[in-house]
C-alpha cells in the first residue's frame, strides 16, 4: 500500500472515533437530564401533635361580672312636667307608631283650662258693657251715686271756701285749712269719677278705653 494510502485510512479511523465520541457524549447528556427529571425529591415529614380534650374541672371555670347593653336607645319624655298615671312600655317591648306608652294626671291641666275659660267669659263680658254700655239698672244706681257725690261736693266746698276766709282773718288754723281743701278736692274727685262711668254706661267706652281694658284683663 502507498504511503498517502495509509495517511487516508489513519485520517478517516480518526474522524469516525471523533464522530463515535460525539455521539456518546451527546447520548450520555440526554441520559443524565432523564434521570434528573425522573427523580423527585423527597418529601418533609410533618409533625402533627394529637391532645385528647378530657372533662374540665369547676377550678378552670372563669367568670366575669358585665352589663348588656343595647345598640341603639331612644330617649322618650313628655314636653310638660306631671305626676305619672300610666306606663304602658316597659324595657325591650316592641312597640308600634301611635301606641300609648305612658299618660300623666291630667287633672291639673284641666283645672288650668277652665280658670282660662273663667277669665275668657270675664273678659268678654267686659268688653261687651265697654263697647255696648251698661245695664238699665246699672245706669241707674250710678246716676243715684253722681247725684250724692255732687251733694258731699257742694258741702266740702262751702266748708273749704268758710275755712278760707277763717284763716285769712286768722280764726282758723292751717291744719284745719288744709283738711278742708283735701275733703273738697276727694269729693270733687269722687264726683268727676262718677260722672265718667255714667257716660261709659250709657254711651259705651272709647276704642282706646277698650283696647287698654283688654290689655289688662288676666288670661
């Protein structure tokens, strides 16, 4: 055999290990990756601990002393003060709009109102004499007053004017003057006063005579 023979065969059995090795190494690679996805590791354990709940004694009772109270309260009264006469609601009944729940004596009220209507029916019959006038029998006792009111009038006054003329000579004295004046200018008075109550009988009172009497008559 030649010599560039030889050199060729050398040179092919090389190339055909290295082709052989290649492949093994690319086989024994696929191997190893299969075993490594095949085994799986393996698992922890788990340590569970197991306790048997016996009867429990009255020693390891606890107790503790509290108050229940409600989510939501609603505060109920009465807008005037009174004595009590009736509950009807007592706590945690259900109660429904319009239900009674309590009442108070409503006896004061009731004698309040009709001192308030007392006072009404005055006032009224007041205002009725001030617009109409007086009864025929009233007219007639003032007209009777006026008359005796100018009668004491005249006499104070002749008693005033003779306890003048005593003091001016000096026979009298200033007590006894002014006594006099005074018992003249009360039955002067006196006098003026009946004879305006005599008009408003007869002739019924101003309207701001009225107006002011209304003003004043109690509620």
């Amino acid at each position: 055999m030649s010599e560039k023979k030889k050199i060729s065969a050398i040179i092919g059995s090389a190339c055909s290990l290295l082709v052989l090795v290649a492949i093994g190494y690319v086989l024994y690679n696929q191997y190893v990756k299969s075993q490594q996805r095949i085994t799986l590791p393996e698992p922890e354990q788990i340590v569970v601990r197991v306790y048997t709940v016996g009867q429990t004694n009255d020693s390891d009772l606890r107790t503790f002393p509290g108050f229940a109270k409600e989510a939501r309260r609603t505060k109920a009264s009465f807008r005037i003060p009174g004595e009590l006469l009736e509950l009807n609601a007592t706590l945690g009944v259900t109660v429904k709009e319009d239900d009674v729940l309590a009442k108070l004596d409503p006896r004061d009220f009731q004698l309040a109102v009709e001192r308030l209507e007392h006072s009404l029916d005055e006032a009224n019959a007041v205002y009725t004499a001030l617009k109409t006038g007086a009864r025929a029998e009233d007219v007639a006792s003032l007209k009777s007053q006026l008359e005796a009111a100018k009668s004491s009038e005249e006499t104070a006054k002749v008693q005033f004017e003779r306890m003048a003329n005593l003091l001016e000579s000096q026979t009298a004295s200033k007590a006894m003057y002014d006594k006099a004046k005074m018992d003249y200018d009360v039955a002067k008075a006196a006098r003026e006063s009946l004879e305006n109550q005599l008009e408003k009988a007869t002739t019924g009172a101003r309207p701001e005579e009225i107006e002011a009497a209304l003003w004043k008559t109690p509620c």
